[in-house]
C-alpha cells in the first residue's frame, strides 16, 4: 500500500541520470556571466584558490555562525611533517532575539563570545588571524569580503541584507577592541572541504547534508566567467538548495512538496533544499501520514492532535524509526508518545514511509553530486579519476542508513569516478581556520616569490639607461682609438648594398649557426616576374664535430656539401656560394673572415683567429671531388637583413632572436672609422651579445644570471645574449625554480633529479607554458615530462616565472634595438624614422609574447621612430644567396 501511496518518490537510474544532466546544465548557467543573473544555482566564487598543502603552521582563530549554536574554535596547525592540527572549541547557544534582531546585536553578539573564549583560551594578548564560517549565501568579491544576498535556516536578522558581513563583523570586534585580524569568509561547505583538505591532498569537494544541503567544488578558473583571470582554479559554492526554484524539478515534486513549501518561511524558494535536508524530511513525513491516516490507511483513522501540529515528527524521529534492529520498537515508542496507538502493521508502514523519504533525499543528493564529480574529471580530461568528497552535517553523520545509500548511488551513476567520502571529524570551524592558514601561508609565500622575482621586473627607466649605455657601447665599436677595448665589436661586413631587384642567376648557399646545417641552391630570377626559388637540404652537427678539431668540423660541412650537390646532380657546375657564419667574424673584405671567439655551445679548436673561407677553401681541396667560387661570408643577421630587403627596400636592420641573438644594421661609412672611406653604406654586424661584458649592466644581472653564466661554456663573456637569447632562458628559469623550491614555495620543496640537470628545461617549454591557449592542466603535463610533481598552484608560479625571464629578455632586446633605430635616425637628420627590421630566430617566431613585449618597448623608447617588423620567412641561408648575387651584381659594374 505505501510503495502504490508514495510511488512518485521512488526514482530509478534514469530518473537519477535526467537530474544529473539538468543539474549541469544549470552549473554551466550559474558559471556564465551572462546567464548567471538567471540561473537558480548561483555557483558563487568563494575566492579560495588553494587548498593545504600541508606546509601551513601557526594559530588561528574561527567562529561558526549558521545553524542553533554560534561556535568559536582556536585551531593549532603544526609544521611536524606529520601534518597533524589541534582544535578546541566553545559553543555558545544563539538566542531567537539575536536570530530575529537586528545586525548590530548579532554582530556585538559574536564580538562577545569571541573574546570570551579568547579570555578562556589566554589568547587576548595576541593578534590572530581569524577566518569566519558564515553558511548562508553571499556574494563575494575577495576572500575577506561577502554580501549577503539572502537568509535562509530560520535566520531574519534585519538590516544585514545586502551588505559586506565581513565589514560589520569588523567594526564589531573594533568596538569590542577585539585584537584579531579577519582573513578569510567561507561557507560551511568550504570549510568542509578545506577540513578534509588538510588530511587528504585529493579532496577536492565539500558536501553539507544536515539542517540545510550543500556543495562545493574546485573549479577552473577559465570557467569562472563572474570572476576576472583564467589561471588555477577557486572553490565554487553552488548553493544547490535553490536548485528547481525555476519549476526544473516540478515533475519530480509530489503534493507533500507542495504542502510542505506553502507552509514554510519561504514559499517557492530552496525548493531541492525541501527535498533533501534534514530540516523538512520530519515534516514531509508527518504530511504523508496525515494524509493517510485521514484516507484510513493508518490507526483506524483516527489522527491525533500531535499528527496535525506542524513541527511535530522530527529528523531524529525518523532517523531513529528506520533503525535496523530496534526501529520497529522505537517506531512504537515514538508513536505512542504522538498518542496514535500504532499496530504492528501501522509501525512497519510508517517505517517504510520514513525509508522512502529519506532513500528519496539521498538518491537525489547523489545525482547533483554525481553532476558535480562529472564536471571536475571533464575539466580533468580524465577518463577515469580519483577524487575525495569531503562531508558534514546530522542527516550524513547520524540517520543509520543514509551514508551508505548516498555511496552506493553515487559510485553507481558516475562509475568512471573513485570516490572516497571523507567525514569531518572537526566540522567548518576547522576548514574556516585552515582558509585563513592557506591565505596565511600564501600571503607569506607571495612576498617572497615577490621578493625573488623584483629583479627581473625592469622600470622605464633601467631600460631607458640600458639604451643609452648600448648606443655609448656601439659608438665605441665604431671608433679607431676605442674599437680595440670595446665588447660591442661593431665588425665591419663588407656588404655595401642591399637588393634592387636586377639579381639574377644560380647560387649555393649555406648556413652555419647552430646545430643544424643547411645547404642551399637558390635560383633568382630577375625583371618583371622576379622570385627567388631555394631548394635545401639540412643536416645534423653531433656534439662532438661541434667540440672537436676545426679540420674534423670544415670535413663534415664539405661532406654535408658533397651530399647535397649529389642530391641535386649538380655536382660538375661551378657555382658562387655565400657562407652564412653566424659567430663574430673579423672582416677584412667580403669573403674574408676571421672568427673572433665561438658562442652558441661551439668549441671546435684551431679556429679562432683563423679566416673561415680559408679553412672551407681548403676543406674542399682535400676532398679533391669539387670546386665552388665562394664569394661572400655572411652572418645570419645579415642575411636576415637582405631576404627582408629582397622584399622592402626600406629593411637597414637584421635582428636574430632565437638560440643567439644578434643585430646588423647599414651604417653610413664617414661613421665608420676601422675601413676607409667616407662614401655610401656598409652593413655592420653589432656582435652585441657580448654587451655588458665591461661591467656596464651588472647592476640588473641578478644570482641567476651568474649562476647560468658560470656554468656556461663561456664565462664572463656574451653577457648581454645570456639575458636575450634561447640558449638561456630555460635555463635561467631552471635556477630560478631551484631557488623557490628550496625556499619551499615550489613542489613541495622536493627538488627533483630532472631539476638538477643542467639544461633540462629547454626554451621551447617556456613558449608551451605561456601560451594563451595552453590550460594549466598541460602545464602540469609538461612539468611531469621533466619529473616535476607539479600542483595547480605550483604551475601558476612555474608560469609566472617563465613569464618574468621572457618578458625582461624581449625588454633588453627592445632596449638595444632602440639605441639602434635613433641612431639610424640621427645619421638620416630626420625629425621622424620609418624603418623596417628584418627578424629571424625561433624565440621571435614561436614565443606567444616576445615580439608584442619587444615590439612595445623599441615604440616607447623611441617615440621618434615609425619601425616596421618584418618576419624573415627563408632565414638567413636566401640572404646569403642574395648577398653573393648583390657581390656579383656590383663586381661587374666595378669591372665595366
């Protein structure tokens, strides 16, 4: 007869499924901003971001306001590496005057009981960080601030509607000369979750079922849309009990919903909150027995005047009624006390009257949960996850069957989800005083991350001095008397053109400047339908050709040559070759260069202060199988240069920003002070990676910078290209990461041995880490390719940090390139400069914001100069081509 009566709370698998997915849906409307001020699950931010870690010591301070007690704890958190905490708590009961009065006397109310307990606890003469359990719905805009939007739990305290409770709690305890510091407001929820948080590192959601119903979760903050910033993720209150205020749920609501809602506070409102908590189920069951009992289904009709008083059947009396042993008895007992003189049939019916209701609470609270697990393992993009629920609340902690109801649905509905439910032992206070720990601890970590990172972060007017000292060190390199001493070497290149268009012919080309080597044949077509057409071949330097003989280096380039004028069945032509050599070369002419000093890792002996073009002309004899007309040897800066030029006659600057960095620029030759002439242009190879090899930047080298320098394979020298350029950002970051973590705000303050490996964190993660478009989740992949068991905290700094190191590397750059655009503009006697700089090099082209960072400060320091960027498409090897036919080109007119 019960189960024909109460059908429609009996819900099936596919009910479950439907309000799991209606449930989503209205999580995904409470998280858009637009669709936010519509949706009747709030998902309000709680601005908890973190959750312990394990490392948060000290005392704190919590008060609990939201059910029939008001609660004050002192909470001790122990830095033993056992992670272990002690709570001691006093309740204090909250009178209907205060419940029903007015703002002022609730908070004077709370002020009171905090300082009494602090008078008990001995604590009034030290300044504590508090953390404030409030559990009724609020608006927040920071973790110390919340506006109440409204009350719910029997609560009717006037005039605090709509405003900051955290303020007026404030001016309470000043009233009060309270000597405490408000850190942090939660929900119950929260501080459930934080609670369990502090015992299990994977709980991650916090579950209220009791009085009131409950949950929060940790979100993605790029699905925040109510909150500004896309990184990490923060605790979302979803204030589920309003779930179905918009009738989503009607179909599922019987007639003792409906009776029950008209008859409460708050008709129409919290709507699956009546369904679930434990402050309803009592009453929905003494409306279904009433009715029953007026259909005669139960004590011979006869219903007493317990059974029509409102309140009468409480949450403790079912609770104790669906006992497995002894509920039939107390179902007797409890019954005959309401003066309705049950048979034995009529305590079994009410027993499983009391079964179905609070079976029916239990299937629905897993469903919305069941939704909540889901979202957290999509937002995972796991297939399968292992997650920690942490739980509160009378109905969860006392009704003998609920807990295992709940757990069985759950894992059920979601079996792609490994849920452990984790009870608090120590309820929200605990959690409140672990939010205000966390806040704490964070505060504290974020000075000295702060503090760690300041040098990095340069003002206008360190780069405005940079500049400054740069276009001082270029004038050095141009003069006779100081171009010996000068660390900025300003070589002369001997390309005195740049294309016009009349090139033509066919030219090998190749290019020489990192661990790769290229051949090239380029084909130039000049006049009406001009193009240049380029077929390569690349090939592999092994380390030990790079760090080997000089002879053992110039045979694997004349090998790489053979191979590919075979590979091209040219190998009988005689063709006029350009040597793009990206290290700093002396130049006495064109197609002489000594080489000054490797850089970029080379090593390779008996060459430097030897000419380059003699030791491939000699290369190729020994080989004896080929002979190539080698007309020009180039720097990749000015090939840069020239392929730009080939396309935008006002390209006068190459700029090399990748594994090196490096720039060139036309320089008018009466400036030229180390080759004769005063006529026309030549093009100067700046060398400015050794800027700041005097001395003259120390003072924004920080420790790391001398940690990556000293274990370099050239200390002391290329300064300035150790802050700029590839080679070296990755492994500043590396030093800086070292430096964190054994400071303890980084992994746990475990350095891994990945992280000890010089060089293991290459460049190329930094451009993966700050993309846009790359989540945190594939920074932390990334982190774990290196061995780093990363939090989601710890990618946001490991982020932060690459940002800092790339940011002040495209800075300098910019600063040097601005002494060089004004300089330009100062030779040209021109009020303003239009200029184009040819770029080229990975860090430029693949770094989501190193030309946007450079770009922006060659613009503000140099107002005066209109400078155009322009991507070198085909690198420097077409520029060496272009080069030789630009040589050739001017050989001839020097001939006729």
């Amino acid at each position: 007869q019960v189960d024909r009566y109460l059908y429609h709370m009996r819900l099936s698998d596919d009910v479950l499924l439907d309000v799991m997915a209606r449930f989503q849906a209205e999580m995904v409307k409470g998280l858009g901003r637009d669709t936010n001020p519509t949706a009747t699950v709030k998902m309000l931010p709680s601005f908890v971001r973190s959750l312990p870690d394990g490392s948060e010591k000290g005392d704190f301070l919590a008060v609990d306001l939201g059910g029939s007690q008001f609660r004050a704890h002192q909470v001790k958190v122990f830095d033993d590496g056992k992670q272990s905490s002690r709570l001691e708590s006093k309740f204090y009961p909250t009178p209907k005057e205060v419940i029903q009065g007015s703002g002022a006397e609730l908070f004077d109310y709370i002020a009171d009981c905090l300082l009494d307990f602090m008078e008990t606890k001995n604590l009034k003469h030290k300044k504590l960080p508090l953390g404030f359990t409030f559990s009724f719905p609020c608006k927040q805009t920071k973790l110390e601030e919340g506006v109440l939007l409204a009350w719910t739990k029997h609560f009717k305290v006037r005039g605090v509607q709509d405003t900051d409770v955290v303020s007026s709690l404030r001016k309470a305890l000043r009233k009060h000369k309270a000597n405490v510091d408000v850190l942090a407001l939660v929900n119950d929820t929260v501080g459930t979750m934080m609670t369990c948080g502090y015992d299990d590192q994977r709980c991650e959601v916090g579950l209220i079922i009791g009085t009131g119903t409950n949950a929060c979760y940790m979100e993605e903050m790029r699905h925040i849309d109510l909150v500004e910033g896309d990184e990490g993720r923060m605790c979302i209150n979803t204030e589920w009990g309003a779930f179905g205020d918009d009738g989503a749920l009607d179909d599922l609501r019987t007639e003792f919903d409906r009776e029950l809602d008209l008859g409460s506070l708050n008709p129409g409102k919290q709507l699956f909150e009546k369904m679930i908590s434990s402050l309803y189920l009592g009453e929905l069951v003494r409306l279904i027995l009433l009715k029953m009992t007026k259909e005669g289904l139960l004590f011979n009709g006869k219903v007493s005047t317990a059974l029509l008083t409102k309140g009468k059947i409480e949450m403790e009396h079912v609770s104790a009624m669906e006992k497995y042993k002894e509920g039939l008895s107390n179902a007797k007992e409890i019954l005959t006390e309401l003066n309705l003189f049950p048979s034995e049939e009529d305590c079994v019916a009410v027993q499983h009257v009391c079964t179905i209701v609070s079976f029916r609470s239990a299937n629905l609270c897993a469903a919305a949960l069941a939704a909540i697990l889901t979202r957290l393992r999509e937002n995972k993009k796991l297939l399968r996850m292992r997650t920690t629920v942490g739980i509160d609340g009378g109905l969860y902690k006392t009704h003998p069957q609920y807990a295992k109801r709940l757990h069985k649905v759950v894992r059920r509905l979601v079996p792609t989800c490994d849920v452990r439910f984790l009870l608090s032992a120590s309820g929200s206070g605990k959690g409140a005083a672990m939010v205000t720990a966390v806040a704490h601890r964070l505060a504290a970590q974020r000075q000295r991350i702060n503090a760690t990172l300041a040098p990095f972060l340069l003002p206008l007017g360190i780069l405005r001095e940079v500049k400054d000292k740069m276009r001082a060190e270029l004038e050095y390199g141009l003069k006779r008397e100081t171009q010996a001493n000068a660390t900025v070497k300003m070589l002369p290149t001997y390309v005195c053109g740049t294309p016009d268009g009349t090139e033509k012919g066919k030219f090998l080309a190749l290019d020489l400047g990192g661990t790769n080597f290229r051949v090239l044949l380029v084909k130039i077509k000049s006049g009406r339908r001009r193009s240049v057409q380029m077929y390569n071949k690349i090939f592999a330097i092994p380390l030990e050709i790079m760090q080997g003989t000089g002879e053992e280096l110039f045979d694997h380039i004349v090998q790489c040559i053979a191979d590919f004028l075979e590979y091209m069945g040219i190998k009988g032509a005689r063709l006029p070759l350009g040597f793009t050599f990206s290290f700093p070369c002396r130049q006495a002419s064109i197609d002489k260069g000594t080489l000054v000093g490797w850089t970029k890792g080379f090593k390779a002996t008996d060459c430097e202060g030897e000419d380059v073009v003699d030791m491939l002309r000699e290369a190729i004899r020994r080989r004896n199988e080929f002979d190539l007309d080698i007309v020009a040897v180039v720097n990749d800066t000015v090939g840069t240069m020239m392929t730009c030029g080939y396309e935008d006659p006002n390209c006068e600057i190459g700029l090399i920003a990748g594994t090196g960095s490096n720039v060139c620029y036309m320089e008018d030759m009466k400036n030229i002070e180390i080759v004769e002439g005063n006529e026309g242009k030549m093009c100067i190879n700046t060398e400015w990676g050794a800027f700041g090899d005097n001395g003259c930047i120390d003072h924004i080298r920080t420790k790391y910078d001398k940690e990556v320098d000293e274990g370099s394979l050239n200390p002391g020298k290329q300064r300035y290209e150790k802050m700029t350029s590839g080679m070296y950002l990755g492994e500043i970051v590396r030093q800086i990461l070292i430096d964190l973590t054994k400071q303890g705000l980084l992994f746990r303050g475990h350095i891994s041995e990945s992280l000890r490996k010089r060089g293991i964190f290459e460049t190329k993660f930094l451009s993966q880490i700050e993309s846009d478009r790359l989540a945190l989740l594939q920074v932390r992949r990334i982190l774990q390719q290196l061995g780093l068991d990363s939090t989601c905290d710890d990618s946001i700094i490991v982020k932060e940090v690459c940002g800092v190191v790339s940011r002040r590397a495209a800075q300098l750059c910019g600063a040097g390139l601005a002494a060089i655009v004004e300089k330009k503009r100062e030779n040209r006697g021109v009020e303003r400069l239009q200029i184009t700089v040819g770029v080229d090099g990975t860090l430029y082209k693949l770094h989501p914001h190193f030309s946007r960072v450079l770009r922006e400060t060659v613009k503000e320091l140099a107002p005066q100069c209109d400078v155009t960027f322009m991507l070198s498409e085909d690198g420097s090897g077409k520029g060496a081509a272009l080069i030789t036919a630009v040589a050739k080109r001017l050989h001839n007119v020097g001939q006729k």
